[in-house]
C-alpha cells in the first residue's frame, strides 16, 4: 500500500500500514540525518515502508516511535514490542549488521572503524557555520569562512587517504554519513549573491570525491535536485518551512 506524498502534521491520523514485518522509516525528504538511514536502506536495498513527518508540526502519535520527536526513527514490527531506534549513526549501525547483504558498509577493523566514526563526527563545525547560511535571511558574516576552515580537513584527510573514496576504494559508510550536507552545499548557488560555490584549487579532491559519490545508486535513489533544496531554504528563510515542496516539481 502506498502512503500520500506528503509530510504528516499535527491532527492527521496515523498511516495504515499494512502488518507484514516490514521495516518503518520515520523521516522528513529534507533532513540529512534521515538521508543517512536513507542511504543504507537503499545501499543495501531493505524492504520499508516510509513514513514522512512535519517537524514543525509534530504528529502526536509520533512521540511512540520517537520520544525526542526527532528523526530519523527506525520501526522494527517483526520484533517482540515492535521497537523503534533512533539516532541516524546507531540506525546506520544496526541495519549494517543485520542486514549483511554484499558485505558490511562498516570497517571490519576496530581502529579504521574508530578513526572513521570520528571524522564523521568532525563535520559537526561544518554543519555548524553553514547552517545559519543555508537557514536564515542574515547568517553571520563569518560563517562561510569558519564553514570553508572546517571543510579543509576534509579535504586534507581525502589527501591523505589516497582512494577515492573516504571508505577506500568502494563507498563505505563514512562517506554514506557525511554525503547528504555535500549534496545541500550547491543549493547555495541558487540562495545567495552572490552565487557560492566551494573552490576548485581548494578543495580538489573533495570535490572530485563528491562528484564520485554523486554516482552511486544510492545516493540517486536518495538525493533532491540542489534547486529543490534551495526552494527549501527560502521556505526556511521566511519561517514557513515547507517540507511538501520535496513532492512539487520544479
């Protein structure tokens, strides 16, 4: 059974899902800690059903899968209680283990596997400057300088690395988590002035990676058009966020 193309909000009913076991994605088209259990589930091609939430107006049957109100939130019907898991990178963790499918998307090696998990966590000052510009009608003057500082590491650490890849030479879930704020940045071409791309020099092979990434099936099966995101942020930047805009064409 098909759900409506649209974001549940406060007052509407809860969806009808049919009781066959499936796995439930509790998400929102345009949030990127949703992308990343979006992105698994497509990499390793896990039958779900998705399930679209407002996060300005909360459905109030929502608290039962996800306390916070946050997504994403993962719905295991299959299982005794019918739990729900939530926090993109413990959702990620989890689907990777019970579902093996080709092979773990995690490092088998505890360090690798460490070292990773902290350079996802390194984006945070990334996400941190850039969020105002993507968000607000005046971000501070310095966020893009302070977002571009954060995103050198990034770039020194792809350098460094030497494969394609952050994973190495096939996508792996380090680049899973981090890819869905690279595939917003371009939206800033259409939502300031001037129009914001990241350097070329700069940021060589970051961007060779991104355009790398930009390839694969999961990530097409999961990504928005950056024109769609910038008709987002407007949205945002008016504090009238619309996250149906996701089902409108351009």
């Amino acid at each position: 059974m098909a759900l409506p193309q649209k974001h549940f909000k406060r007052g509407s009913p809860k969806p009808e899902l049919p009781e066959d076991g499936v796995l439930r994605y509790y998400t929102m088209r345009f949030c990127p800690y949703s992308q990343r259990v979006g992105l698994v589930l497509a990499a390793k091609k896990i039958p779900h059903h998705t399930v679209y939430i407002d996060l300005n107006e909360k459905p109030e049957w929502y608290s039962d899968y996800s306390p916070l109100g946050k997504v994403p939130a993962i719905q295991l019907p299959h299982l005794p209680g019918q739990p729900a898991l939530v926090e993109s990178l413990v959702i990620a963790e989890y689907l990777d283990e019970q579902y093996p499918g080709d092979g773990s998307l995690f490092p088998k090696d505890p360090l690798q596997k460490a070292l990773d998990r902290i350079l996802i966590e390194r984006l945070a000052p990334a996400v941190s400057a850039i969020y105002p510009v993507f968000f607000t009608k005046d971000p501070p003057g310095d966020a893009i300088k302070n977002f571009e500082t954060a995103l050198d590491v990034f770039e020194q650490e792809i350098t460094k690395r030497g494969t394609p890849y952050f994973g190495g030479d096939k996508i792996a879930i380090v680049d899973y988590m981090i890819w869905p704020w690279f595939e917003r940045f371009p939206a800033l071409q259409y939502t300031l002035e001037p129009k914001y791309e990241l350097d070329a020099k700069r940021y060589a092979n970051l961007l060779k990676w991104r355009n790398l990434v930009a390839e694969d099936e999961a990530v097409k099966a999961t990504a928005l058009d950056a024109r769609i995101h910038a008709k987002f942020m407007r949205t945002r930047h008016e504090a009238k966020p619309n996250y149906d805009v996701a089902f409108e064409p351009l």
